[in-house]
C-alpha cells in the first residue's frame, strides 16, 4: 500500500476495454467515499487535485488525507495534480510527494506548449513522477479552466504525434468534444470517435485521457432540483461513450462534476426532512456514502474497471 505513479495502470488498461477513475477531491468525505469504492471494487485509482482543491483545503492537508487514506484501506492511489498552469506549480507538487502532475499549456501556441511540457517532463522523469499535458482546447467552466465554446478546439491527430514525439510526455488528454461542467451539450451528445482512433493509431504506445467525463446522470439532478436546487437542463457524456472511448486508447477518465452533484443531492435531501439538525456529521456522513456509491457505479458499469487493480 503506498502512493503511486499511473505508469504501471496505464500500461494494463492501454491494451484492455476499460479505464482508470480520475476522480477529482476536496476534503476528508470525498476521499473516504472514493477510496472506499475503490477498495471495495478491488479497482485502480488516481485521486486528483485541481486548483480550486489547492486553494480550498490546501494541499498538506490533502496529502496527508490521502495518506491516511491508503493506511485504513490498502489502496495503492496515484496522486494527481489536475490542470497545472506553469512549471512553478507543477516542480511544487512533485517535490510535496505528487506521483503525477498535468502540466496544461493547451491555452497557449503549439510549440509554446511543447516547451513548457519538456520542461515539467525533465523535471519530472527526474524525480520518478510521470506527467500529463493537453493538446486541443476542451469548453466548459472548472474551478480555474474556463473555456468558451466559440474557444473550444478539438485535437489535431498528426500535432498529438509531433507533440509526444518532441516532449516524452506518458500520457495525453485529448478533444474529442467532452467539456467541463454539468452543461456539456446543448443537443444530441456526440463525441468525435474518428478523430479519437486516428489519435490512438498513431500513438499507440501513449495512455490518453478524457477530461470533462461526467455523465451527468438524470437522477441526481433531479433530486438536487427536487430538494431546492436550480440546475435544469444539465447534460452530461453517455455512459456507453465513456466505455467506448476506453477501446481505443482512453486509459484515464476524469470524473469530478457526477461527485459534487451525488454529494449536494444528499445533503439538499438531509436539510429539507431534517430542518433542526445542525451537527455536520449527520449530513455529511450520508453524502460521503452517496460518493461511494456514485464511485462504485462509475468503476464498476462506465469504467469497467472493476477488480483491476
């Protein structure tokens, strides 16, 4: 039991039909309920942490949660660092005990981007953590991502090859039409599954990465706007795109919106049947277990990543 990189995961889901959970934390309930699933569907697990969860709980406090975390469980847990801005922030993760980091320089020019990854990637590979970048702009608004969709470009198969080729990065988050958020289309969902096998063929050997994977699922928006909650309208990715992306190269599948939706739902439920309670354990011990559930239900019917570990 010990933290870990995503190297070892990625090489036995790069060649399989499932994916590895990425699943976004933000304080002690969320890791608990994560891990928990994780441990009880005996499935591999990245925990990551966004810049919003750095500012939020700080990040000594969730390393050490993620600590205590792999004690009480056994789970081996990568730990991620999710949407790096600069090298600054991606050399402070590794040297706090990150075993992974993204360095995202998606917002800027195609060779500006290759220099930026190659530095966090020498700096990186040095220490023993791997890197993920991103090529191809995904929409969406996610703590410190905030993208429109007139912004949004999806990835180019022939740049994917140039850019891994040029920086050693070991894996790639790629466009392919997912976003951020719980407003992820406006019609028929779709994703551009040519571009995604295009992408995979020609890197192969490279795990890709899906973010803005939430799917959303009817049922707990519902019960938030059934309990007080003012979310119409949110569309989240199928759960059969997200099981058809991980048979062709998809190894990582970020998921953090689906979390924060099972969480509000059962603490908006708690207060409305529960109006005098003002003990925190009492609502907060019941969105933990809807986060177990939620994980649980993600590892085992999206992910297919159920006794993979």
């Amino acid at each position: 039991m010990a933290l870990v990189t995503s190297k070892e995961m990625f090489a036995k889901a790069l060649n399989s039909d499932y994916a590895v959970g990425a699943f976004n934390v933000n304080n002690m309930e969320i890791i608990q309920g994560i891990v928990e699933a994780a441990q009880q569907e005996n499935a591999p697990l990245i925990l990551q942490v966004s810049a919003g969860a750095r500012k939020y709980a700080k990040p000594a406090y969730l390393i050490k949660l993620v600590e205590a975390a792999i004690i009480d469980t056994g789970v081996d847990i990568c730990l991620h660092l999710d949407h790096g801005e600069d090298f600054e922030i991606c050399k402070k993760c590794v040297d706090d005990g990150f075993t992974s980091v993204m360095i995202d320089g998606s917002k800027h020019p195609f060779e500006e981007n290759i220099r930026m990854t190659k530095e966090v990637v020498d700096y990186a590979h040095a220490h023993g953590v791997v890197v993920e970048a991103e090529l191809g702009k995904l929409a969406g608004i996610e703590d410190a991502v905030n993208v429109s969709a007139r912004d949004a470009t999806f990835t180019v198969p022939e740049e994917a090859a140039e850019f891994v080729a040029k920086t050693g990065v070991d894996s790639l988050a790629v466009a392919i039409g997912t976003s951020h958020g719980a407003y992820k289309f406006k019609g028929e969902p779709k994703l551009d599954f040519d571009r995604l096998k295009e992408i995979h063929a020609l890197i192969p050997e490279t795990p890709l990465v899906l973010h803005g994977a939430s799917t959303v699922l009817p049922e707990f928006v519902a019960k938030c706007n059934q309990y007080g909650g003012n979310i119409p309208g949110a569309q989240g990715v199928p759960e059969e795109m997200i099981r058809e992306a991980a048979k062709h190269g998809v190894c990582k599948v970020n998921i953090d919106t689906d979390l924060r939706l099972a969480m509000t739902a059962e603490i908006r439920k708690f207060f409305v049947e529960n109006p005098a309670e003002f003990d925190p354990r009492k609502y907060l011990g019941p969105a933990r277990d809807a986060i177990r559930g939620m994980v649980a239900h993600k590892i085992k019917n999206v992910l297919g990543a159920s006794g993979m570990r």
